[in-house]
C-alpha cells in the first residue's frame, strides 16, 4: 500500500494521524498489530508508518501489506526519528510492532490530546495502560506477565500501569502514546546515540523541562507481549536498571526515590539481610498465585522475583559505578 492517508470517514477539518511502528524481526507479531490499527474507523485521517531496522525475516513483506509507507534500512535506535520525520500527521501515535490496539485507539488517543490540549496547551502528549497479550502461555511466560504488574516488582513503573483515573504523568511509554508532531520535533526527536537506550523516556523528559504536560488517560489499553522466559526477562531488566540511572541523572524531573528499591534490595542479597528481599519475592509469590488462583505460579515467581531484585539492581549498580 503506497497511498497517503486513510479516509475511511474523513472530516476535513479534523487534525491529520499518523501512526509510527518501530520494527526489527516482527514477522511473527506484526500482522496482527498491523490488522488491528486497519480495523479503526477513525473519523481522523490517517496514515500507517512502518520504520524498520534492517529486518531479515518477512517484516518488510508484512508490512507492504497493510502499511500506507514501510521505511527500511535505518539503525534501531534512530527509527522512530525516521517515522516521525515521514509523517503527514498532525498529531503521532506509537505503538510496538508486539501490540494489538482496539479498534477506537486511533479516536480515544487524539480525542483526549485534542481535549485537553484545549483546556491547557501545555499537554502535548496523552498515552495509556497495556495489558498482557496471552495465548496458550507457557507457565514462565504467565509469570513473567503477571509479575511486572505487581507492586513487589513494578516500584511504579509507569510501562506496566493501568491507573483507574485521568492524571498528568512524567512519561507515557511508545507503545501506547500520542503526541503533537510539532512537539517532538521541537525537542529534536528521540535520542539517537549508540548504546544510549531509554530514548522514550528521553524524549519525555525534555518535553518535561520544557514546560510541557502529559497526560494518562484511563481508557486507552493495548495488549502486549512479554518477554517469553527468564533468561530473556532478566536480559531486559538489567538493561531496564542501566537506562533508569541515566535518566535519574540526567533528567532531574523523572527522577523518583523508589526507582532506587531494586538497587537496594539487590545489594541485601549479598548481606545478612538476604531475608527480606527474599521474604519479599515470597509475598509476592503469594500475591499474584492468589490473584490468578493459579499455584503452580508459586515456584516460578519466587525465581522470577529474586531474578529482578538482581538483575534490575546490578543494572543500576553497574551503571552508577560507570559514572
């Protein structure tokens, strides 16, 4: 598909969309995202942006399918740039190439912008909650999943919470957001450097320091997809703990006192206070087997639990000691 934008129910005046999809290797995801953002009857315009990585499995193919532009052969780290760069929108939605989105995502994201953009021209940026997206899961992957959303786990992790009320936040996570276009441009778009990583939560925090708001808006999910076992969870919560620290020192605003609980419960690991981070992964063991009345969860969320402490915690160790 090579045309502009979609005008399934055009108004005219309404504000132009685009959405902008970072993907690498996604054949086995991409579809179903793609086919759900296409299920929208907007009454915005709007346009579909794929930004690839390089991919070499049928990402590109996918892609052509269903997409109105499919843009390739830029670093990951620079392809929603790219996207953005691309687009026609007047207003960007994000999402992950591993979401499904519900078929008012378009609507509820730019109505909710759009209206308190209205009432206050600071808010530039809405976003919402994700839940899991579970599929005959294995008993790893429904730990994984169920654990993030803890509160032994998440210490308020904006990427895994699901607020029950409309309220300003300091980041909105890529995979369920929407922002003015002029906006992300004005701050030079996402941070681009190797190795940076974190550069969603970069983003935000300049818009931040600029004067700029950000809402949550309770009634905008998507599913997504968790890392599928533990070795590939704990891969992620290392690299999650490095990024916090960055952030934490460079953008003062989205700085939080208990993003330093992994850190510190990691270091009791290697102490004779080794039973309370432990007693903590047994409570938590306890909360979500109890929540999902599912026990055979017990002995995979203790693991899972201790797993993050460590790992989360070396992450953020490993990055203060760099500095």
């Amino acid at each position: 598909m090579n045309q502009t934008l979609s005008t399934q129910q055009s108004q005219g005046t309404q504000p132009t969309v685009s959405v902008v999809i970072p993907t690498l290797n996604s054949a086995q995801t991409l579809e179903k995202c793609l086919t759900s953002i296409r299920a929208n009857r907007s009454k915005y315009n709007y346009e579909i942006i794929v930004a690839d990585a390089g991919s070499k499995d049928e990402t590109l193919e996918i892609a052509q399918k269903y997409a109105h532009k499919v843009l390739n052969g830029m670093p990951s780290r620079i392809n929603r740039n790219i996207g953005v760069e691309a687009a026609h929108g007047e207003i960007i939605c994000f999402t992950d190439s591993d979401c499904v989105v519900p078929d008012n995502w378009i609507d509820e994201l730019a109505d909710g912008l759009l209206r308190l953009n209205e009432a206050d021209n600071r808010v530039i940026g809405v976003g919402g909650g994700n839940i899991p997206l579970l599929e005959n899961p294995t008993l790893e992957e429904l730990a994984v999943a169920k654990a993030m959303r803890s509160p032994f786990v998440s210490f308020k992790a904006r990427n895994t919470a699901a607020y029950k009320k409309e309220q300003e936040v300091n980041h909105n996570p890529p995979l369920n957001s929407a922002l003015f276009k002029w906006a992300v441009l004005e701050v030079g778009g996402f941070r681009e450097e190797y190795g940076y990583g974190g550069e969603d939560l970069a983003l935000d925090g300049k818009l931040i320091e600029r004067g700029y708001k950000l809402y949550y808006l309770p009634n905008v999910l998507v599913y997504h997809r968790h890392k599928s076992n533990f070795e590939k969870f704990a891969q992620q919560m290392r690299e999650f703990g490095r990024k916090r620290i960055r952030l934490n020192r460079e953008y003062k605003r989205l700085a939080k006192f208990y993003y330093y609980g992994p850190l510190f419960l990691c270091l009791m690991i290697y102490s004779p206070l080794v039973f309370i981070p432990f007693v903590m992964a047994l409570l938590n063991s306890i909360y979500v087997s109890l929540k999902e009345k599912n026990f055979h969860l017990l002995s995979p969320l203790i693991r899972l639990t201790m797993s993050f402490y460590i790992n989360y915690g070396r992450g953020e160790l490993e990055e203060i000691r760099k500095r």
